[in-house]
DNA sequence: TATTGTTATACTCTATAACTATA
DNA sequence: TATAGTTATAGAGTATAACAATA
C-alpha cells in the first residue's frame, strides 16, 4: 500500500459487494500463475468439471449453472471440440438442443487437472485459519442457494 | 437450472476460489442494472472513494489498492478528469509521482451514488440472514488482510 | 410466438511490453 | 538501474442484438 501506511478504503469495506469483488481479484491473481492446469484456465475447468459431472447437459444449461454468457459459451465449447474434449449431440426430440458430453480425453484432463485445482484451492494463501475457510465456504454456498454438502 | 432438477457441481463447490467466483458474478448480475449510480459503475465509484477518502493519494496506490492495472487506471482516470470530477498534482519532490484530489463535483457526485450503493448492497438479495451477512463480511475483511470495522 | 443456439459488434478489464521522465 | 506513469496490442469475458432453426 506504500505512502504513510494510513490509506483507506471508507464505507466501501461495510459492502459485501465489494469486499466478494476484492476477495475474487485476490484468488484471479494468485491462480494467474497456477501452471499445473495444462493451459487450462480456472474458468474452463469448471465448464469441463460441469459437463464431466452432469452427462448429457445442455449448452444453455451449462451457461446458466455457470453464469456465463451463451454467446461467450459458443466460443468456449468450439475450443473444447477442436481440443477433442467434448462431443455435441443434438436432441432428436428437440432439434434444437445440443447435448455435451466428454470424450475420454476430455475426462482424462479433467482426471489431471481438477485434483492439482483443488489442492491449489486448499493451499491459497489468506488470512482465515482451516477453521474459518470453512465456515466462509459454508456460507457463500449458502449465500449462493447451493445445496449444502456435508463436510468431514 | 431446468432439466431434471439433478444438476451437480460436483467438488466446484469444495473450493473457496470457485465460491468466490460465483458470489461476485451474482453480485455482478444484481448491479449491472441498478440506475441509481448515475452512470458510474461499481469499479469506477470505488476508484472515486478511494480517491476522496485519501486526498493526494498516488495513481499507483489506488491502482495497487484496488488490484486495478496500473495502464487500466490511466485510461479511468482520464475519463474523471474530463468529467472534471479528479484532479492530477505531480509531486514537487518527486516528479514522476501524480498525486490525486476529488474536485467539489467529484465529491458531490460520491456524496450522491455512495450512499446508493450502501443501501442497494444491503437489499440485494441472497440466502442468508443479517447476522450470517455479518459473519461473512467478517471472514471476507480477515481473508483479504484488511483492517476490522468494529460494526455497531 | 417463444426458445435454442450462432454470429457479430462494442465495451470492460487483464496481460504484456515498450516507452518517457524522472530518481 | 530502478521507479511512476503512459501508450499500444492481444486476449478474456460481458452486453446486446440480429439471425436461423425449431418448437
């Protein structure tokens, strides 16, 4: 922070708006240099994850589990298929669907990378103890409408 | 989420990193329509109350602050200058140094959409309780490091 | 008419690097 | 040599809208 050590961030730190932004540019950076993801960014694991997870899930449906843009989805997913990762079938009840799914290469990635994500996850540096990132994931899942899941 | 009902994450949401992500796309998706800020985004009016609440602060500090690329803030900072809301001195003792002030407009246009933003962020709408906002908050102001607000 | 997905454009913000001017 | 800030370019991702195919 520099200068007299005295900076200030006001009203803006009483705003869990701000205070999720800050904590979000703090994990992009610290993940911006994670090189275990094979060219991977956080962003496109989740979709892979999402689709590894739920076979047979709709373009759209990804997109909106996400919250990422149907267009921008597009783009993505052409990657994942010139990759070799994922495979399209149309729905032959409903044309204009497309069903995602992994090809084996696509899970073995997946089978590679999500475990080096999860550990990297884990060992983030923050200013919480195990205690408390517990508490904090318990709450943004609540926050999110997520359902919970039990932990150990 | 349609389809079945059955739609899972799976250990997405193990990860902190990735819970994070989610709550600021929700906090994006909730913001992104709310007209009270008269023009200003969230990024921008953070950048603005950085600047008045530290008179003189350096470009790089709010820059270094706010985790906003140094060339990204340039570009922000012209916008508020030709808005005529920031203003720019260079350091007599060190002229490489640009130290920046709110001008009266820039101060009224913060005493206006501030106080908005406080009162959206505290409706915007999520799944925990006042008191569960509170906690969070809490770990949030410890995970980044920041000072604690003793709130009342 | 409404919905699924595609394409294209403008815009925000990051990543990177080359550059100026100081120190 | 290093630091503060500027400028430029490429890329990720959003906002928006027009479009095709299907329901």
């Amino acid at each position: 922070m520099a200068g007299d050590g005295t900076r200030s961030f006001g009203v803006l730190t009483e705003m869990s708006g701000f205070l999720l932004s800050m904590a979000q540019a703090h994990v992009y950076r610290m993940d911006e240099q994670l090189e275990a993801l094979e060219g991977l960014s956080t962003a496109q694991l989740s979709v892979l994850t999402v689709i590894h997870e739920n076979p047979g899930i709709r373009h759209g449906e990804v997109a909106e589990m996400l919250v990422i843009k149907l267009a921008y989805m597009t783009k993505l997913l052409k990657g994942f298929e010139s990759s070799g990762w994922v495979e399209r079938q149309s729905d032959p009840a409903d044309r204009r669907a497309i069903h995602l799914s992994l090809t084996p290469e696509g899970k073995a990635v997946v089978g590679r990378t999500l475990p080096r994500l999860l550990a990297h996850d884990a060992e983030r540096p923050n200013g919480l103890t195990p205690r408390e990132i517990g508490q904090l994931k318990r709450l943004l899942t609540k926050y999110l409408g997520l359902p919970e899941r039990d932990e150990g």
